[in-house]
C-alpha cells in the first residue's frame, strides 16, 4: 500500500532515477529498483564540485537538507553540487512498502550496504556523468557508505568524511541494532511483516523509538532536561512527541531492513575479511569524525579504524545529545562539523 509519509509532500522536491532489475550482493536479484535523490546547486563544467551524502538509518532526503545545506554552511549549494541520495529501504527509494506483490512486504530481497553503494555509483555515473566526487560524506548508516565508497571505488573519491560510524560493526553495536528489530517484531500486529497497515504495529514502533532514545541521546541531556530548549516539557513529553513522533508514520518492515544493513555491515568484505587491507584501498582525503558522547559508534572504535587509513586525520565534536546529535538540533554540533567539512574541502 502506498504510506503518505514517503512522499513528496513530505521528504520533497526528490527525483527517482530507474535501475532497472539490479543484481545483489547475495546473488538475489532487485527488481525495478529506483533509487530516489535530491540535488542543490550546479554541477560545474568539469564536473570537479559535486558531492555525495547518503542518507541514515530513518532518514530521508529532507532530513539531511534541512540539517546539514545552506549558504555560508560547508555544503553550500552556491560553490557545490550536492547529492542526496537516500538508501534502498528507506521507503522512497525502493522498500518493502512500495514494491508490488510479490516482492513486497516481508519478501523483499536482503540489501547490504554494497549493494547501495554499487547503485549510487550507477546513479552518479549514469544520470550525471560525473567519476569523481569531490566528497562523499554521511552520517551513521551514511558513514557505513561512505567507507564502502571510498573503499570500493578509490579512485571516484576525492575527499571522505565518515560522521559517527564504523566501517564494520562491533559485537556490541551489533546486539544494539538487534534490539530495535526485536522491538519492532515484538508487535503481534507485526505478523511476520505482513501486517496490512503499518499503523497497527504502533505499539512495535513505539517500543523500538524509546529502545533507540534510551541509548541514542546521553545520560546528560536526559539528567539535565536538556531537550527543554526544543519546548517539550518532561522526559515522556519529549519521548512521545519528539522520538516517537519520528518513528510511527514510518513502515516497520523498511525500518527492519534498514537495521538488518547496519547490523551485518562490514567493508573487509573487500580484502576477504582483513579490516586494515579494506581500509588500506582507501586513497581519498580523509577525515574521520566522531561525536564524544557517542554510544552507538563509540570514539574508541571509530579512532581504532581511522588509525588504519592512510593520511587520515580523526576530529572529534562534543553533544549532549549523543549520537542523534546528527539530526542538526544541537548548533555547537552544526558548528563545529561545517568547520570540520570546510577544512576538508580545502584541502
């Protein structure tokens, strides 16, 4: 059925740019996949200015717009011509709850961060001519692809900036991811993923928006009350209208798949398992950035990674807000990643 959250009204102006049937990763095949992105700016004569940012795990085109573009900011669509691509799952590219029957719902096909990857490069390459992208950036699930970008395809990659992620998942942030999925499955309305309205899973998606709070923002910014600059008013005020309200217009079998990428995601896939030799294809301009208070991608895993890629550099910006500081609510946040990404860009 078609869900009024992904749509236009809602995450656009975004195109869709066809596919056709996509082969996966697993050997399985995508059929029809569409991929669906956003542009600002203009693409430059030579092609030297563009830039790619993935979307995150719920996020959308829009999201990453409104936090992260804007004149005078590092992604300036007045010097750079910025991409937004959003990932295959996240319900306006192809998902489980826009394929048709009978491919849809709990049959669709398992996607890994590659196979995105693999696409996104089809899109850049296809729809605009470009080979070189002058950065590839992201954010959580958006950092899982830009180390797969700038690992599988080194020589597209000028600049790299992972932003609170890893190149393969920890055992710990592997049973994290687990508890989301088990939260959202927990709904009897779930019904194996063949529920006939996503609405109905309301309690399964509610369960699974304050398992993520619980571990996605601080100890601090809850203590504190520190989410009261936003204008909610207790804890469960800000639980219910802020996180919730993210999560329950969403599909719980895209969110599902989602989670199931992030989980399983690893770049040494490229080098037969060996992390350093993944990480050591990496020839792009790199600057690693990690959120201190981070309990999803703490600093120490991603300062263990960034340590076994040549010439790249580890900035580190501190939120209470944690690891959903991403999401642009905290301007020291804002501030401190566009001196990040200016200081990349000019070199």
């Amino acid at each position: 059925m078609t869900h009024a959250y992904y749509s236009q009204d809602i995450h656009g102006p975004f195109e869709t740019f066809d596919l056709g049937d996509f082969e996966l990763e697993s050997g399985d095949k995508l059929r029809g996949l569409t991929l669906a992105f956003a542009t600002f700016g203009t693409l430059a004569p030579d092609k030297s200015n563009a830039i790619l940012f993935p979307s995150w795990y719920s996020g959308s085109n829009k999201i990453l717009e409104r936090a992260y573009i804007g004149p005078g900011r590092a992604l300036d669509p007045e010097k750079y011509f910025i991409i937004l691509v959003n990932q295959i799952g996240n319900g306006l590219s192809s998902a489980p709850s826009n394929t048709p029957a009978p491919f849809n719902a709990a049959r669709f096909p398992a996607i890994t961060i590659a196979d995105d990857v693999r696409a996104q490069q089809r899109l850049v390459a296809e729809r605009f001519g470009i080979t070189r992208l002058a950065l590839v950036l992201g954010g959580s699930m958006g950092a899982q692809q830009t180390y797969e970008w700038a690992a599988r395809f080194p020589d597209a990659v000028e600049r790299a900036a992972p932003i609170a992620g890893t190149a393969r998942g920890t055992a710990h942030n592997r049973l994290l991811v687990d508890t989301f999925i088990d939260a959202l499955a927990s709904d009897p309305a779930f019904d194996g993923g063949w529920y006939p309205d996503a609405a109905a899973v309301h309690r399964g998606l509610r369960r699974h928006a304050r398992v993520f709070a619980a571990s996605g923002f601080t100890q601090e910014l809850f203590n504190t009350a520190g989410w009261r600059g936003l204008g909610f008013t207790t804890t469960e005020d800000f639980l219910t209208a802020f996180v919730e309200n993210h999560f329950l217009p969403q599909d719980p079998n895209n969110l599902i798949l989602l989670a199931r990428k992030w989980r399983d995601n690893d770049v040494s896939r490229l080098a037969g398992g060996d992390l350093g030799a993944a990480l050591r294809r990496i020839t792009a301009k790199t600057t690693v950035i990690a959120i201190a208070e981070d309990v999803f991608f703490p600093l120490k895993d991603i300062a263990a990674e960034q340590a076994l890629i040549p010439g790249s550099s580890l900035a580190t910006v501190s939120s209470t807000w944690g690891h959903l500081a991403l999401f642009g609510v905290d301007p020291g946040y804002t501030a401190a990643i566009d001196a990040h990404l200016k200081d990349l860009l000019a070199r």
